[in-house]
C-alpha cells in the first residue's frame, strides 16, 4: 500500500576499527544494516536475531543485542514509504560472506562523511545517534 509504514528490525557490528557493517539486498543500490521486516506477532529483538542469521549466517543471541534505539525515515528501496527500524547493537563478530538475498558487505568508518549510498535511516539517524554514543 503506498504510503505505508515498514517496520523492521536491524543490527549494528562494529569491528575493532571502529568501522560499521552496512549490506547491499540483490537488487538495490543502497546499503543498510542487517536486518528486516519483522513476521506477524514477532517481536523486534527476535526478528533482529532471525534476520542476522538469515542474511549473514551467524548467530547471535537476544541476550547479546544492546538497544540503540527506534528511528523512522523514507524507505530507502521502497519509494513512497516509511520505515521505522528497532535497532540493537551486537559486538563485533567476524563475517565470512553475505547470505541468502545479501549480494555485499561493506564496513564505512563513522567518522568519515556517509556514503551517498547509504540508506536514509542511517545516514540521518542512526549514523549520527552512533557518533553521539547512543
């Protein structure tokens, strides 16, 4: 439905460099966290668990996921609509290679300017709440 809201889940891997794990979904251009839509009745830090599974093939556990926080902007792949994403921090672990629809991995330093590339979400919220030390 246009106009509509989506709402997903999404987690931030800092590596020890300081740098972020952003990924690229088959068949978009613009680059975001891991993460995605959550399932009827599930709840955020379950679909965020799910999806890092599914799209990097780790796992991690809900125990392990630090609240960032909640943050709406334009969808970045679906014009016309919001997003407003839950998102968790994990600590670091090693990514061997993209899964299921990842097609790319990147890590961009928070400390340089963000890729014109970079999903809306976290170029205007997420990135600055991360430098902010949120």
């Amino acid at each position: 439905m246009p106009g509509s809201e989506i709402v997903v889940s999404a987690v931030v891997f800092r590596d020890p460099e300081g740098r972020v794990l952003t990924v690229r979904k088959s068949g978009t251009e613009m680059f975001m966290f891991p993460g995605g839509k959550l399932e009827p009745g599930e709840h955020a830090v379950d679909a965020a668990v799910r999806e890092v599974g599914e799209e990097l093939d780790i796992q991690v556990r809900a125990d392990d996921l630090r609240m960032v926080g909640t943050f709406s902007s334009d969808a970045a792949n679906e014009p016309g609509h919001t997003v407003t994403a839950t998102v968790y921090e994990h600590a670091y672990v090693p990514v061997a290679a993209p899964a299921a629809e990842i097609a790319e991995l990147r890590w961009p330093d928070l400390s340089s300017e963000a890729p014109a590339d970079l999903a809306p979400l976290l170029a205007l919220s997420v990135f600055p709440a991360l430098r902010a030390g949120r």
